[in-house]
C-alpha cells in the first residue's frame, strides 16, 4: 500500500511540476492549437503537446520507486520483461499521437499504425479472452483484441473537445481500474494502473477550463491505448463470466461517443474519419451549457459508469447492473436530440425501411426491362406498366418523332410534374399529385434511369432529321 501512494504522489508531483515547463517550451516554439476552424472552441493559442509532460512523468515515478527500493520495486524488476514487451507498442502509439501533433498525419496512417501496436500489444501477452461468458480462440482474440485496444485508443481521442474533458474521463477510467485490481488483490495491475492517475490528477490543474495545455493526440492516443490494456488485464482476473463488460462500461461514456459518431456518419453518408461538431460534448454546448459545466456533466455520467463496473463483479448483480446501465445510456442518448437515429428508428418502425427497399428493387426491375426494349412503343409499354406503381397520374412522352400519352381515371386537380430532357425535340413528362401513394423517392432515380437508357438506345430510334421536324410540329 505505501508503494501505491508513492507512486500516486510522486507521479502527482512530477506531473505537476513538469506540465508547466512542457507548456511553456511548446509555446515558444510554436507548436500550439489555434482558435478559429469548425470545431474549435478555445479563443487564444495554447500549446497541445501535453502528453510529453504525462509520459515523462509516468516514467520518473517508477525510476523514483526503484531508486527508494520500497517492496514494490522488486515486482518492479520482475515484471520488467513484461513491461519491456508492451513498450513497443506504447512508444508507437505515442510517436503517432506526437507527429500528428507537430506535423499531421493522415487518419489511414493513423490506424494502420494503431494496428500494428494492437498486434505489438497482443504479443506482450494482452489477450481478449472472452466475452459475455464465451471464451475465444486464438483465431478471434487476435483481430478483437486489436479492434478493442483501437476503439479505446481512439475514443479518449475524439472526446478531447472541452477543456479537461479526456484527462477527467482518463482518470475516472483509471480510478475504476484501479479499485477493481484492488478488489482482485491485482497488485501488478495496480502498480501499472496508479502512476496514470497521479498523472492525470496533476496535468488536470492546468488543463481543466480555462486550460492553459491541450492533452494533444500524443496523450489523447497514448491513455487511450494504457486504458484499454489495463481493460483487457482487469478481466482476465475478473470474478464475472461477462469478461470484457466491466472495463467496457467504465470506458462507457468515450466508447459511446465514438459509436454514436461511426453510426451518425454512416447514416448521413459522410467519411468515419471526418470530423464533425456532432459529439456528445457539441451537444450539449449546444443545449447552452458552458465548457466547465459540460465537462462535469460528463465526469457525473463516468463515475454512474465506474459505479456500475465495479458492482458488476459481483455475479449476482451484474446482469441486472447491465440492464440498468443500458437503460441509462439509451434515455441519455434521446435527450441529446440525434436527428439521425430519431428519424431511422421511425423508419425501421414505420417499415420506411421494407418500403425504400421495395423501390429500389422496382427501379432496378423497371431499367432492366427498358434496355430490353428496343423500339418507341415498346418504350412506352415498359413505363406505362410501371407508371402507376411509381405514383404518376399522367404521362407524355416524345421521342424519335413519335408523341405518346397516358392518363389514370382519376386524374387530381392538385398535382405537379417535371420534363425530362432526352435530346433538343425528345422529352419525357410526368405529372404526380401531390401526397402521391405509391413507391416513395423515386423521381430523381427515375429520371436519372429514364435519360441515361433512351440517350444510350438513341441509335436504335433515331430516324430522319424530317421526322424530327414533323414531331416537333405536333408536339406544339
């Protein structure tokens, strides 16, 4: 025990002393976050190299420990092969965070970096051995060990968009991890796990609003990647057969943050790696809340988080923590006001789904029967026959000198309709009422199919310049 407060003290100390001097020289030397762009919300330059100050002082603090030769030390020294095993992926992790933070790198770069890390890591011993109460083999702890040490990595990363938010969930993380190695009687993985968050504690000083230092991808990516080893260390002794869920609900609130984002942008089409102002922590400064209040609100949500992951190792309340816990984060997740899964959940409720579904293998049935197709009329048949389905009450079609229309029984008085060019005297025009019934969305594919088949079978119907002379006559 007086090995864990020396180094939470010591590691505390250090922090604090060499966080300054770190900001100070980054500062002179340029290397700061300015104000202004899309996401940032900070108002003067500031330096965002912070990690340097944490790593350096989560080495001092075990070079202090072996120095004073205090009882730990000695698990020290013999757990240093393991340790040296990890370093190299650490060290990748960190080199990648600090290039992006003095240069840039490309998210691709990025991942595959972090990739390789994961397989670094996995190597030094730090497996996924199970989940939900199902053990893995080799052939899937590999890849899921990665993607896990990858969502932690990078979790921490995108949620550092408010001033001491990534160093407080960082630490209320490694707090939670802490305790529970207590509770296991986990004494390596407390020694690992204390340093950090003397660290964090310290860096929080200068960090927390009105910060003075940014946490940079160079610590962002480097807790990130500590928490999710000492995730995978924490349930390989965990007393629960649920394994991985513990350390996943005490990383809840980043880890969330990162899915809600990957979900929103695959809903809305954009690149996963581009980022947007639709975080958990835009939100609510949205909602009005300033920087200090959201960084609490979301240091409340991580110790529901922590209280939660460390009851779950009581096999008799878990399941029901797990329930409890979900249906926290999904009353949560409706209050932030999410467009987009309010309007998909509507759609999978309502069977806009199955509907958009249906339309689009119709549209796809409809041009595969006009390229068979090969004459004027037989044009005409194929979208007569499919006029009716796509909600069109009337139809008029010139093409290769010829003039064809259609029009249902019942004709609305209400409607509206749009031309569809196909060369100077050819056309297409359809007339829709509105609040049509019907395959829904289905105008601009139309039109897109309609042009694209007839200009590419215009060979096929082309005739005389006369006749084209002759139509165009008729058509007026």
């Amino acid at each position: 025990m007086y090995s864990l407060l020396f180094l939470a003290g010591v590691s505390f100390l250090w922090s604090l002393f060499l966080t300054p001097l770190v900001r100070n020289l980054f500062q002179r030397w340029g290397v700061v976050s300015h104000p202004g762009g899309k996401r940032a919300i900070h108002d003067r330059p500031i330096p965002r190299v912070g990690g340097v100050a944490i790593i350096i002082s989560y080495l001092l603090a075990y070079g202090c420990l072996l120095l004073v030769q205090l009882k730990a030390s000695f698990i020290v020294w013999e757990s240093l092969d393991s340790v040296l095993r990890l370093l190299p992926a650490a060290a990748i992790i960190f080199l990648i965070g600090l290039i992006d933070d003095l240069k840039g790198v490309e998210p691709w770069h990025k991942l595959i970096g972090e990739i390789i890390a994961g397989g670094f890591a996995y190597w030094a011993g730090i497996h996924v051995q199970g989940f939900g109460g199902y053990n893995l083999g080799p052939w899937w702890s590999l890849p899921l060990t990665i993607l896990w040490l990858i969502a932690c990595t990078n979790a921490i990363n995108l949620i550092d968009g408010v001033d001491g938010l990534a160093t407080g969930v960082g630490l209320f993380a490694t707090c939670t991890t802490l305790i529970a190695a207590l509770l296991q009687n986990n004494v390596d993985l407390a020694l690992a796990v204390v340093p950090l968050a003397g660290c964090l504690l310290g860096f929080l000083r200068y960090n927390f609003n009105p910060a003075t230092i940014f946490l940079g991808d160079s610590g962002s990516l480097f807790i990130g990647f500590l928490l999710g080893c000492y995730g995978v260390l924490w349930s390989q002794k965990a007393a629960t057969i649920l394994g991985m869920t513990a350390p996943l609900i005490a990383l809840s609130v980043p880890l969330l943050d990162t899915g809600l984002a990957i979900f929103r942008r695959f809903l809305r089409r954009q690149p996963i790696f581009e980022g947007d102002r639709g975080h958990i922590h835009h939100r609510l400064l949205d909602r009005g809340l300033t920087q200090r209040k959201v960084a609490l609100t979301l240091y409340a949500c991580c110790a529901v988080g922590a209280t939660c992951s460390i009851l779950m190792m009581n096999k008799n309340f878990s399941g029901v923590v797990v329930l409890i816990f979900c249906f926290m984060s999904w009353i949560g997740i409706q209050h932030l006001g999410y467009i987009e899964f309010g309007v998909a959940g509507r759609m999978f409720i309502e069977g806009a789904f199955r509907r958009l579904l249906n339309s689009q293998i119709a549209l796809q049935t409809y041009e595969d029967r006009l390229n068979a197709a090969t004459t004027p009329t037989e044009y005409w048949n194929v979208m007569e026959a499919a006029l009716k389905e796509f909600g069109f009450h009337r139809a008029h079609m010139m093409l290769g000198g010829q003039a064809f229309d259609w029009q249902d029984s019942d004709y609305p008085v209400s409607s509206w309709d749009v031309t569809i060019p196909i060369t100077d005297l050819d056309f297409v025009r359809l007339t829709r009422p509105f609040g049509a019934s019907g395959q829904p969305n289905v105008v601009a594919a139309l039109a897109d199919i309609l042009r694209k088949t007839l200009i590419a079978k215009r060979p096929d119907y082309i005739n005389a310049p006369h006749v084209y002379q002759a139509a165009a006559g008729r058509s007026d």
